[in-house]
C-alpha cells in the first residue's frame, strides 16, 4: 500500500498499473500532475494465505481544496508479488 500511495505521490503510472491485478487493471492511469498528496495512514491490515486488506485513508490537495479517500483496498498474492485488485470506499 505505502508503494502504491508513493506512485500516486510520485505520478508513476506505469508501477501503479504494474501492481494492478490482471483481471481488474485499467488499459491506462491517468494522473493529475496538480494533486499533491499529503499524508497516508494505513488503519488496519488483514491478511490470510494470498489474500489481503489494507485499510486506509489518504489526503490530497488541489489547489487550495483538500480531499480524503477512505479506503478498504483487497490484494492477492501471486507468485510472491502482491498485487492491488480493487479498493471499496467507506
């Protein structure tokens, strides 16, 4: 989760979409250069076998509007890599 919010921060689609799932990664990411990301808390973790959760929030900034997504986001394990499948808000 920490790489992936780095990416976002960093404007790195291709390492976002390179640790997307297969089945559920989008043919392209785009990124808006003008989002800064300021802060990521990871909440809670849950992982069982290849299968994980990762709760958290993150807060960004556009221009001077400031937003959070709360997330509970699922990985699988494949081959040893972890990968992101898809993310519900809360």
């Amino acid at each position: 989760m920490r790489s992936r919010y780095a990416a976002f921060a960093l404007g790195n689609a291709g390492y976002l979409l390179a640790t997307w799932h297969p089945a559920t990664r989008p043919v392209e990411l785009p990124l808006d250069p003008a989002q800064d990301f300021l802060l990521l808390k990871v909440l809670a973790t849950h992982e069982n076998g290849d299968s994980a959760t990762v709760e958290f929030a993150a807060r960004s900034r556009v221009g001077q509007r400031t937003q959070e997504l709360h997330e509970v986001s699922r990985f699988v394990r494949v081959d040893g890599r972890w990968f992101y499948v898809d993310g519900m808000g809360t």
